[in-house]
C-alpha cells in the first residue's frame, strides 16, 4: 500500500492534466453519445463518462475536483431526464455514477501512489484490479439490487444484465482514465519515447486503418490483424498515444458493430435458455467486450513495460555518464595528487639538502672543538629525522601502488633499515644486533622498498622506547614463511589497545606531557606495507617488560637460490670519520662535473668533493652541461633531474647521443623509486637522492668510477638506504 486513504490531491500537489472545464465538457459529450446511442440503436457500447469523473478526482485540486463532480452530477441528472428514465433510476443512476468515480479514486489513490504515474506496470494492474475492479462491482450489485426486483428479472436476465453492466462501465473506465492520467504526464514520456513525432503519427494512423478495414467488412473474422500493429504502436511510441490508440480502436469498433458492421456480427450465439428475449446485438457486444478487454490487456502493459524499460536506460545511461565523469574527475585527482607528492617530495629535500649538507660539511671541518661537533651532530640527526618525517608523510598519502617485487637479500634490507638507528643507540648506549639464521639467508622475493621502510619504522620505535638494555633483530624463516622480528626491553605496551597503534596518527600517548616525539605515522605503514606484501605484523608485549613486534611475510624463493645462510650485515660506522681515512673514497682525484641550478646544492657538493681532492666544474642547468661535457673531458659528472631550460634528463640524453660515455650520477630531490628508474631509462649510470651525505656520495662514485652501472632494482635500494 501507498499513501493516505484521502479522496483528492493534495493542494500542495503540482496540477497537471486539462483544465476542470475540459472534463465538464468530455462528460457531457459523452452523456450525449450514450443518449443518441441508446436512441438509435437500442444499446449503449460503452460508458466512459464515470472514467472522465474518476480522472477528473484524481488529477483536480479538491476545490476544483468538487465542482466538476458536482456539475457532472447536475449533467447526469439531466441526460437521465432527456433520456426518460423512470424514478428512482432518474436519480439512482446519477449517485451510483458518482459513487463508483470515488471510491475507485479513493481506492486508487491508495494502492498507486500520490504520483498516480500508469506508465508504472505495478501501478497500472493495482488500478486495475484493486480499484476499478471493486468499484465497479459495487455500483453493479447496487443498481441491480434496485432495478432486478422492479422488472421481476430472471436468474440468466440477472447474470446477464450483471455481466453486460460490469464489462461496459469497467472497460469504460479503463479506456478513458488511464488516457486521461498519462496525457496529464505526457511530459514525462518525451524523453523516453524512441519514435520521432512522424513515426508515431504513421504507426497510430496505419493502427486505425487496420482497425476500419476489419471492423468495416463482413466476410472475414480478421481481428487478429489489429494486434501486430497495436504492438507496434506499443513498442515504438510512449504510453499516452497507446492510450489514446486504444480508445480509437474502441471507437471504430464500437461504431461499426452498432451499425451492423464488422467480425463481431459474425458471431454465433448459442442457444441459452431465458435469453431469448435479449436482442442479438447485446449478446454479441459481449464478443466486443472481450475483443476490447484483449486490446487493453495486451497494448497497456506492454506500453508500460517498455516505458519503464527505456526509462530505466535511460537513468542507467546517466548513471554511467555520472560515473565516468566521476571517474575522471578522480584520474585526474590521483594524477594531481602524483604530481603534488613528487613537488612536495622534490621542494622539501632541496633544502634539506643544504641544512644537513652543511652540517656535515661543518662537522668534517678540522678544528671544532667538542661543543660544536656535538650541535652540528644535533643538527644532522634533527634534518634526518625531518626527511623520515616528510617521507612517511608522503608515503601514507601516496595510496597502495603495484608492488615491485625483485630478488632481495635480508641480510641487506634489514641492515640498510637498521643503519640510521645506530647512532641514536649508540648515543644512548644500547645494544643492537642483528642475527639472520640459515633458512633467512637465501634469496627471496619482495617489494625491497616497502621491506625496508617497514623495517626501519621498527626498529627506530625500538630504538626511540628503550632507555637501556638491548634491540634485537632476529630473522628466520619457518613453514614457509619468513619470520622477522624487533625486540627490544624498553617500557612495553598494553595489548589490549594494540590496534589503535597501527591506525594513522595515533600514539600510545598522545597526552601534553608524552616523553617521546612522533607522528603516529610509522605503525600506520608498516601494518600498510605488510598487508599489500601478502603478510601481517603481530605485537607481543606487556608494560614495563619491552615489546616484540613480528613481520610475517610469505615471501618466495628467488630463482637459483643458494641453501647457504646469509652472514648478518656489517654495522655502517656511527660516527663521521676524517675524510682522508675514508676507505670508501676514491683513490685518485677525478675531475667532476656538478650540474644543479640552486647554488647551494652545487656549493655543498663541491666541498664535499674537494674534501678528498677532487676537481670540480660547475653548470647551473642542462644547456650548459651539454656544452662542457662536449668541450671538456670529465670523469663523472653529477646530474640534477629538475633545472630550467634544460632539465637533467634531456641533458643526459643529449650527452648520450654525442656519444659521449662519461659516468653520470642522477643527484636529485625526486626520490620515488619511479624516479630513479626514469633516470636510467635516460642514459643515468645511477640514482642519488638529497639531501646527499658524504658516505652515500663516496660509496656511488666508487661505484661509476670503477665501472659498475646501477639496474632499476639496485637503484632503488640506493635511493632508499641515502
């Protein structure tokens, strides 16, 4: 059920449909065809006049719904006194009339919604059965009630006059309201209806002749014919000329069968017994009504099928449409959002470099005394510690990427993750250790990138909450499945609120007086970084007695790999060493090209350089790069990616077509591992993010100088362990 039980529309409600004269006017009109009708011929075919009362309730505001019914009453009582009818029928007829109207349009009003939209085929079979049907019984057993006894019917005069009464006012009000309410919403089919104005008037017209040519003939019983073309007038325009088509069909039909024309004629009417006073026409009519009944039945339905179906496309088209577009809009969110991590990425290492350049430039320099050293450290560790933070930051809005598996050591991932924590344990005296057992030594399969971002936030929260003692990383692989785990004996957890620790900036104490600094974002990625690797991260601990954080990861075996343990990975030195005493610098003192467009950058790298004897050159973009390296003989040359003009890439590849082979360093602030791979796909040797330090300059230039070239994989790793 739907709605109310109310008798008009609401006055709130939008007023569609003719205006309340028309339906005064359609009444009338048809009060006059059934008068000339039944004079004429002795029968009525049809009544359509209550369907015009029941549109009228149903699309009319009340005021105005309550004059037309009013004025339709007036004129019923009226036609009945032209017509001669003796009382109480005179005034009978004129209440059951109007009763009938409203109590199909209360009940429909009911069971079809306050929008009464007939194209719907749920709503149109709920009027149907649920409030025509019932209406019309009513007025019928009513009026029999009162007529039978008056003319001393018989039982088959009864069932008959029953009958013809319930086929001529329900086919009268099928034909006649749903026409009425879909031209009210005619609007609405514009849009949905596949003919053009033209087809639909060829197809309605062609439906018409058909309908004359068998109705107006009586040698052949061809109303079968009719059905093709009305469903093709039912597929192809939209419901309100359906109902309209039908109501011409009834027309033709009904014309031609009172005049004495037509299929309907032909019929044989079988003796029954008490009907044979009733003339033939009226038995005949009912091969009419049940002609009239099939074309109602078959066109109606189907034209409200294919009304809702295109309708439905037609929302799926927009849908579709809406979702592209969202779509779009999307791609070229996460396309801006690509281009804004790469900038922030870029922007935020540039001065990093020189901040933390100069500070170990200014460490290395002889002479500082144990106070300064001891800032400059400060320094260093503090820019270090901002370029973890501006990482993680831009790696949790990064979003899940495709993993880029490789062949990876563990030996090695986990010793590049631990390194930037050594010095901070050694500052605070604990112990860590590294312990890779066999089946841990063997090569694997893995995202070397995630792995290690994983690992150093581990061991750095390790490191950060443990004030003595030791951190521990044990390595195994157990069923399978590789086991890394990060133990330390620092203050320990509550476990029972572990899972808020791996959510986006959420600490273990976000309180005003927490002791330890952070931004609750390492937890977050690493529980990231091993879901998308296939894997999980498990935390055992209890407060005041450390915590155990585990990586459990299935990774495979690596192709070929050896059986052999990996030996656990030497600790990088803690402490900045004299320059000269640098076992990883260069042996002899090559001549170096530093092409950067920001002084600073190329200033640092210079001191960097000629702290071990090297000669230095510098070109402030690509376009001089391209000049010097084709006038000039250099054994490396350090390359920026971002400079005007000219940018690194294009630099490189130009050098690269002059034929030149000279080692070139990528040295830039684009760090991705998309980054470092573009730059070997230009002609690079290597890949160097910034901010650069003295050991990770001295370590690729070894690297180039001996002739070794990074591929994309080992590329990255460099990328990440600078």
């Amino acid at each position: 059920m739907h709605g109310r039980w109310r008798l008009f529309r609401h006055d709130a409600g939008q007023a569609s449909g003719p205006p309340p004269w028309a339906y005064v006017a359609m009444f009338a009109a048809c009060l006059l065809v059934g008068i000339w009708s039944a004079r004429t011929f002795d029968a009525i075919v049809i009544w359509p006049a209550n369907g015009v009362m029941l549109a009228a309730a149903l699309q009319l505001h009340r005021r105005q719904a309550i004059r037309v019914l009013a004025a339709c009453f007036v004129l019923n009582i009226i036609g009945n006194v032209v017509r001669g009818d003796p009382q109480p029928f005179l005034w009978l007829n004129a209440v059951l009339n109007l009763g009938e109207a409203c109590l199909a349009a209360l009940i429909a009003r009911r069971v079809c919604g306050a929008a009464l939209d007939l194209r719907r085929p749920k709503r149109l079979a709920n009027f149907a059965l649920m409030a025509v049907i019932p209406a019309v019984l009513m007025s019928a057993f009513a009026i029999l009630s009162v007529v039978g006894p008056m003319r001393d019917y018989t039982l088959p005069i009864y069932i008959f006059t029953l009958h013809r009464f319930f086929d001529m006012e329900t086919l009268g009000l099928l034909l006649v309201a749903p026409a009425l309410l879909l031209i009210a919403k005619s609007h609405r089919f514009r849009s949905t209806a596949p003919a053009s104005r033209l087809e639909t008037g060829v197809v309605v017209a062609l439906l018409m002749v058909i309908t004359a040519s068998c109705f107006f003939q009586d040698r052949t019983p061809s109303l079968f014919l009719i059905f093709p073309f009305l469903l093709l007038v039912s597929f192809r325009t939209a419901p309100t000329w359906v109902a309209v088509s039908i109501i011409g069909v009834a027309v033709i039909g009904g014309a031609a069968t009172v005049t004495g024309h037509g299929p309907v004629l032909m019929t044989r009417l079988a003796a029954w017994p008490g009907l044979e006073d009733v003339p033939p026409l009226l038995r005949q009519l009912s091969v009419f009504y049940l002609f009239l009944l099939g074309v109602i039945i078959t066109a109606l339905p189907v034209s409200t099928v294919m009304s809702e179906r295109r309708r439905l496309i037609q929302r799926l088209k927009r849908r579709t449409e809406i979702a592209q577009q969202a779509r779009r809009r999307a791609e070229d969110a996460d396309a801006a959002k690509s281009r804004f991590l790469a900038l922030m990425s870029h922007e935020m290492r540039t001065p990093l470099n020189s901040v933390t350049g100069y500070a170990e430039v200014l460490a290395r320099r002889p002479g500082l005394d144990a106070v300064a050293i001891d800032q400059l450290g400060h320094i260093q560790r503090s820019g270090d510690a901002l370029l973890m933070l501006v990482e993680d930051v831009l790696e949790i809005s990064r979003g899940d990427d495709a993993l880029s598996l490789a062949p990876l050591c563990l030996s090695d991932v986990i010793g590049i993750a631990a390194a930037p924590s050594r010095i901070a344990a050694e500052d605070k005296g604990l112990s860590l250790t590294i312990d890779i057992r066999p089946d841990a030594g063997l090569m694997f399969v893995g995202d070397r990138r995630r792995l290690r971002q994983a690992l150093h936030h581990l061991i750095s929260n390790a490191v950060k909450f443990t004030e003595r003692g030791t951190v521990s990383i044990l390595a195994d692989r157990i069923d399978g499945e590789v086991l890394i785990a990060v133990t330390d004996s620092g203050c320990g957890l509550d476990t029972a609120g572990a899972d808020r620790l791996f959510e986006a900036f959420v600490q273990g104490d976000d309180s005003i007086s927490r002791t330890h600094i952070g931004a609750g974002i390492g937890l977050s990625l690493v529980q990231r970084h091993a879901a998308l690797m296939g894997g999980s991260v498990v935390v055992d601990s209890r407060p005041g007695d450390g915590a155990t954080f585990t990586l459990r990861l299935p990774l495979a075996l690596a192709e070929g790999a050896a059986a052999q343990a990996a030996s656990p990975a030497p600790a990088p030195k803690a402490a900045p060493v004299d320059i000269a005493e640098d076992e990883d610098c260069p042996a002899a003192a090559p001549r170096i090209l530093v092409v950067d467009d920001h002084p600073a950058n190329r200033e640092v790298a210079r001191l960097m350089l000629a702290a071990v004897g090297c000669e230095t050159a510098e070109a402030c973009d690509g376009d001089e790069a391209i000049a010097m390296a084709a006038t000039q003989d250099f054994d490396l040359i350090l390359m920026d990616v971002r400079m005007p003009r000219v940018d690194g890439l294009a630099a490189t590849r130009a050098i690269r077509a002059a034929g030149n082979a000279v080692p070139i360093l990528a040295v830039t602030a684009d760090a991705m591992p998309e980054d470092a791979a573009r730059c070997l796909a230009a002609g690079m040797d290597d890949h160097l993010p910034k901010p650069i330090s003295h050991h990770a300059l001295y370590a690729a230039m070894e690297r180039l100088l001996s002739g070794e070239r990074a591929e994309p994989a080992a590329a990255e790793v460099e990328a990440e362990a600078a």
